[in-house]
C-alpha cells in the first residue's frame, strides 16, 4: 500500500504565493513588507542575494505570526540565528552579528632565526586561536593551559601588543664531571691515589647535592669527610686534610706511696680495682656523672665492710686506704638576726636594736619563702615601733621608741609617708620626698563640711564678679530681622 503524502493547508499555500510574488519585487519590497528595521551598526556588510535571503526569512516568520503557525515562525527565528541574525519582535528590529574570528590576529615579531615549517606554523596557528577564543569566552584555564603548551615549544605571546615571538632553544649546559675544591693546607698528610679518587668522588657528591638544593645529602656527606679528617670550606671553595688527633694514653692508677694504713691486697683484689678506678675515670671523661658516682659508691662500701676508707686523688691518679674516720663538714652556723638593712644615720638612737634586726631578718625569711602576708604583718609591726623600712635602697630608719603608756594617737596620714630631707615629718611646704607635708601640731585629719560652696574653697578661692548684663537688641523698624 502507498502511504499518503500530507498536503500542504491553504495558509501555507498563501503564504508562500506572497513571499514569491513580494520576492520578485527585490529586496527593498521584502523590507518593506515585513516592517523590520536594522538596529545594528552596519560593521557587516552583505550582498544583494545574502540581502534577499534574508529579507524573505524576516518576510515568512511574518506571515508565520500572522497565521498563528509559530512552530514554523520558531524554525525561521532558528534558522535566522544560525545565520547570525538577532531578531527583536518587541521593537520589530534585527541585527547582523559579526561572524566568529577563524584565526588569530597575533603576529610575530622576531628576527626570524627559527624556522618553521608549514606543519609546525599551522599547529602554532592553531594555538594561537584556541588561546584568543578561550579568552574571549573568558575561560582563563584553558587560555593558561595553551599558553604554557606555547612556552614549552619556545612561544612567548604578548597579549597587549597582540604579538608573539620564537625563540631559540636554550642549550642545556654541561654537566660537571669533577668537583671546583682544591686542597689548601701544608701537605702534612699524604693521601695515596686510591684514597685521593674517593676523597674527589665524595666532593663532587656534596658539590652535586648542593646544586640539587639536597642540604640533607650534603650534610651528611660533610659529616663523612669531617669523619676522615678533611674540612671543606665552600665560600672559599677549598678543602684541607688534618692529621687525626693523638689520643692522649689513659692513665693507670696506682697506690701511693703515702698509704701506711698496712692493708695488703691480693693481686686479684688489686687487679678488679684499678680496673673499677679506670671504669670511673672513663665515665668522668665523657661527662657520665651518674656511672662514676655510682662506682664511687660500690668501692667506698666494699673500702666500709672491709673496716677502712678508700681515698682518691685523680690528678695524680692514685688510691690509698686509711682507717681513720672521715672529718666531718664544719657546720655552718648562721645568725638568726643577720640581715642586710643598713641603719640611716640620721635616725634616732633606740635601745632596742636587737628585737628590730630579729624582726627584719624574720621579714627577709619570709620573704625569701614568698609568704608576703606575714612580710607585710612584720612591716606594720615595725612601723608601730617607729623603724621604717626602704626595700628599694635596703636601709630603714629609727624614730624615737613609743611611749607604751601614752594614750594611741590618732593615725594620721604624714607619719608613713617619710620626706627625704626631714625625716621627723615635717618638711617644707611643698619640699618633701612626697610633696607637701602639714605641720606635727595640725591634728588629727577632720573633713569639716563647709556651708557655702564659697566656704569650701577658702580664702585663696574667692567666688569671681558677677557677670555684667547681655544688652537686648532694640528691635527696629526697616523690614530686617534682629541680629
């Protein structure tokens, strides 16, 4: 059976019949027709036949909208696009958009020393536009991506001046096969052949580490050759062989010949123990404290069983017993009153000096044991004693004992704080280490309140003149306002 082939409707039969009949009237009536104006610049310009395509695409999408039939008017508009036209059926407008770039607009700009054949400037080409058109979409990785594929073949690109340029490889420079040290001492160490091809073997490892920035090999081969005896000095880039040091023999002790303590020691005895002495000599040397005490201490148990002491003298590395008991160390006895406050001259005479350096050596021990409360119950004690004391300049000084029968007087103010020239407490007005000091007969301190603020301020503060009227404008009668 013959499948039955649609038939186009009437609409799109008219529809065609006024396209082709505008059509053979030319561009200008096709223009006319659909009402369309262009919007753009003009940058691009077209032919009469491109003109006339387009016109009568514009014209049909039209009579499409007319007719209601928008898929075909959303196939038109479709087909416009890819063209590149823009079509505004708001403003009944179109523009033609400039056709996307097919190559690049850079240009090269060096002498021309590297030659390229057509291959390669074709794949260079082709860089070059992939970098533009990644730019332009502002896709900035891929511009990047390209732009170190060019610098790995030798393309620097300069994007403002819109120019590149190739350059040469650079030649890779030679490896080094020896090293640059060259040994500067006496001579006084002969090195054989052998030796002086694997001493030039372990320089030119550090001098190749060094350049590779491997600090760690480097070190570890300058430990190497430190361990050999030679000293590399890499600012001066020399090198030096020192003999390896004498160790000095280790002494032996041996029993002195002052020991009349008659004590005999069989040959093993006396075997095991210069060998302990030798064991703590070794300790000693290598700053072992803890080993050499700790031998000390078997040999002076082993010298108690046997009923005697052992004494040591290491500088002359020599041993002797003795059974007399060991002196005992002196006990130092300390005065529980010493202290280092020096007493000002100027103070008075007082009978009771050694309570007052009891109480200031009791201070410094508190002091010293950071009990600052009972330090500062032992400050207040003195000062009811009359003795004040000055840490900053270690010194205190004596008023006149109290009279334990006279009634407490009131606490006045003055009497802690001690001026630096009177130090009875009095001082000038104004003179003192603290300032102005009242006189002994003011009293007691008493705040009176006063009855008038003028009062308060005394006689010295007199209350100021009163303030001479503001005069009042007279107004006037000219129109301006008063100022």
């Amino acid at each position: 059976m013959m499948q039955d082939t649609p038939q186009p409707d009437a609409a799109a039969t008219m529809r065609a019949a006024a396209l082709n009949a505008t059509a053979q009237q030319g561009p200008a009536a096709l223009e006319l027709a659909h009402g369309y104006r262009r919007a753009d610049d003009g940058s691009v310009v077209i032919n009469e036949t491109d003109a006339l395509s387009l016109h009568a695409l514009i014209f049909e999408r039209v009579l499409c909208r007319r007719d209601r039939a928008f898929q075909r008017a959303d196939d038109l508009r479709k087909q416009l696009r890819e063209a590149g036209v823009a079509v505004n059926d708001t403003e009944n407008t179109y523009r033609i958009l400039p056709r996307a770039p097919t190559t690049h607009d850079y240009q090269r700009v060096d002498d021309g020393t590297v030659q390229m054949t057509v291959e390669d400037q074709a794949q260079l080409d082709d860089l070059l536009f992939q970098r533009m058109t990644a730019k332009k979409k502002r896709d900035y990785d891929a511009a990047d991506q390209v732009q170190q594929m060019l610098r790995e073949a030798g393309v620097f690109v300069d994007d403002r001046a819109r120019t590149y340029e190739i350059r040469p490889p650079r030649q890779k420079r030679e490896e080094p096969t020896t090293h640059d040290y060259r040994r500067e001492d006496d001579g006084t160490v002969v090195v054989n052949a052998p030796e002086q091809a694997q001493l030039d073997d372990l320089l030119f490892q550090r001098m190749m580490a060094k350049k590779k920035r491997d600090y760690d090999a480097a070190d570890r081969v300058q430990q190497l050759l430190r361990d050999a005896g030679v000293f590399v000095d890499d600012r001066a880039r020399t090198y030096e062989v020192r003999p390896p040091r004498t160790v000095k023999p280790e002494k032996v002790y041996s029993r002195s010949v002052e020991d009349d303590s008659n004590i005999a020691l069989a040959p093993h005895d006396y075997e095991q123990l210069v060998q302990r002495l030798q064991a703590r000599q070794r300790a000693v040397r290598h700053r072992d404290w803890s080993s050499a005490r700790a031998i000390r201490d078997e040999l002076d148990a082993v010298a108690a069983r046997c009923g005697c002491r052992l004494v040591l003298d290491d500088d002359a590395c020599t041993f002797r017993f003795s059974t007399k008991p060991a002196r005992e160390p002196r006990k130092r006895v300390e005065d529980e009153n010493a202290h280092d406050y020096k007493r000002e001259e100027d103070g008075c005479d007082r009978d009771d000096i050694q309570a007052i350096d009891a109480l200031l050596a009791a201070r410094i021990r508190a002091k010293r044991c950071r009990d600052f409360g009972r330090a500062d119950e032992l400050r207040d004690e003195l000062r009811a004693l009359g003795v004040f004391v000055d840490d900053r300049r270690r010194t205190f000084y004596c008023k006149p004992k109290p009279d334990p029968s006279a009634p407490p007087e009131s606490p006045r103010i003055w009497d802690n704080l001690k001026p630096k020239n009177d130090r009875a407490g009095v001082g000038a007005i104004g003179g003192g280490r603290y300032g102005a000091v009242p006189p002994p007969d003011a009293g007691p301190v008493a705040f009176v309140a006063a009855s008038t603020p003028e009062a308060a301020m005394g006689d010295d503060f007199a209350a100021p003149p009163p303030a001479p009227p503001v005069p009042v404008p007279v107004p006037r009668d000219n129109g301006f306002p008063d100022f």
